[in-house]
C-alpha cells in the first residue's frame, strides 16, 4: 500500500474523482443538453434550421445585433413622440 490507484479506496476505475462510467454519462447528458440548445436556436433564429451550426452561431450574432439595433431606434422613436 505506498498510494498507487489500486490501494486507494476508488480502485483504478476511478479517474478525476469520477468513475470511468459516470464521465461517460455525463459527456452523454452534455451532449443531449447542447443538441437540445443549438435545437431551440435553430427555431428562435429567422432561417436557423437550414444552417449548418457553425453559421447558425455566426447568424445568431447578427441576429441579435439586429435586434438590439432594433430596440435603440424604436426607444428613440418613442421619445420623440411621447410627451
């Protein structure tokens, strides 16, 4: 017993902290999680669901610097017509 994997009370199965099957199942839920996301981007995004996800992020960014263009011109128009 002079500290090697197999003396420790994980056994060598243990990597990180995380058994060998438990980084499996969780690079497995990050996977779902992810693909789930890019999904709802796709359908957030005007023209998301024919774009492969390298220009769906590239889209995404402009779509949302349109948007926040959007927001300035329509506060700026509100207060030229508001009292």
């Amino acid at each position: 017993m002079d500290g090697d994997a197999s003396s420790r009370p994980g056994g060598p199965s243990r990597c990180g902290g995380l058994r060998l099957g438990d980084r499996g199942k969780r690079r497995y839920a990050v996977d779902v999680s992810l693909r789930r996301k890019v999904r709802e981007l796709r359908r957030l995004v005007p023209g998301g669901r024919q774009l492969p996800a390298e220009q769906l992020f590239l889209h995404t960014a402009d779509y949302i610097s349109r948007l926040k263009l959007q927001v300035q011109v329509l506060r700026a128009l509100s207060k030229l017509y508001m009292p």
